[in-house]
C-alpha cells in the first residue's frame, strides 16, 4: 500500500497536493483504517463523521441496510481527513464526489476502482483494492484484537468469515504470497471450511479461490 499511496502523493506537506490526490489517498486510507469495502467508502457522507477529540469515529453503511460504527484510533488518518474537509469545504453531503468540481453526487464504486487500478499501475504492483480490507482484519487479529471485535469493525454476518484471517500471521502469509502451492494452510482452511453449511461453504471456497469439496 506504501508503494500505492507513494504515487497518489507523493508531495510534502499534503495541504500543497493537488486536491485530486489528496482525495485518492483519504479514500485509500479510510478503506484500509476503516477495512471497508470500495462501495461502503465511496458511500460515506459528511455527515456519517463525528471528529470530536477523543470521539472520533464514522458510520459505516454496510450490505442489507446494516449501518456500523468504527471507530478512528489512527491519529494521523484523523489528521489526514480533517484537511481533506478543510480543503474541499465539505460540510455536508458525500465524502468522495464525482464531478471535477467536486459539486456532484457520490463517485462510484467503478470510478474508484478504476483509479485504483491506475494507480497500482503506476507503482508496478498488483493488489486488489478489497485486500487493504483483508490486510486490515489480519493486522487487528496480529495485534491481539478480537475476532468479535474485528468481525465488527468489518461488517461480516458471521465470525466464521472473520476467523479466517486467523490462520494468516505474518510468516504464514509471506510463505503463501512466495510460494503459489502452501498446501499446509490451504488443507487446513479446505478442512474448516468444508465443516460449514453448503452455502457458507461454497461462498467462503469462492472468495479464498479453494476448490470445491
């Protein structure tokens, strides 16, 4: 992501970048902090922030209606976000918008998507805007966090998703990302998995690319 973030904007200090950039770096950055997907950043509204010292936090609206609260302990993503609104004068309405004058509706999960990919390019690396999500949920667990507070935080129905990123520490990830057949840990994940309700099985083997039982 460093790489990624490098290219976005790379200018110091941030408030001298253009607005453009510093726009794709907060969205970047609150989709990795907050470990949201595309669609739920591109549809945050000024009005889903609460940016009191010590209070900080957003309104996540999430799949089915379902609405969460995350909450902002990065001081430096803080830092970030309130000089994005001090730039744009967003008071009110969407977060990230459209148009060039910054005046139109929400931008959308493709137009998002499309500089995200844009930028990857430019930094010569390949990474999937939804991994800073997956990256995020196996940070927290790492750390020492929950798998009911992670579970949270994402969004995720069940705990049974989020137990996945369990298995990931850093030297099993590194080992699976280096070497394309880490047979010990997908054996293991295929085992769990398999445990689970057809349908909670066919949709976790489509997502961690398993093939089916």
């Amino acid at each position: 992501m460093a790489k990624v973030l490098a290219v976005i904007c790379s200018r110091r200090p941030r408030k001298e970048a253009p607005l453009n950039r510093l726009r794709a770096q907060v969205l970047v950055e609150t989709a990795y902090v907050c470990g949201a997907r595309a669609s739920e950043v591109c549809g945050l509204y000024v009005e889903d922030l609460g940016l009191r010292l010590d209070d900080e936090h957003v309104r996540v609206h999430g799949k089915g209606g379902s609405v969460r609260t995350v909450l902002l302990d990065d001081r430096g993503y803080v830092t970030l976000l309130k000089l994005y609104l001090a730039r744009t004068g967003y008071s009110t309405g969407p977060l990230f918008r459209a148009s060039i004058n910054g005046r139109g509706g929400p931008l959308s999960n493709d137009a998002a998507l499309h500089r995200w990919q844009t930028y990857c390019g430019q930094a010569a690396v390949e990474i999937d805007i939804h991994q800073l999500r997956h990256a995020r949920a196996t940070e927290l667990i790492n750390s020492g966090v929950s798998i009911e507070a992670v579970r949270r935080r994402l969004g995720h129905a069940s705990t049974e998703t989020t137990r996945l990123y369990a298995l990931l520490d850093d030297k099993v990830a590194g080992a699976e990302i280096r070497q394309p057949a880490a047979p010990d840990l997908y054996r293991f994940r295929r085992s769990w998995i398999c445990e689970l309700p057809n349908q909670r099985r066919l949709g976790l083997m489509t997502r961690f690319l398993l093939p089916p039982p």
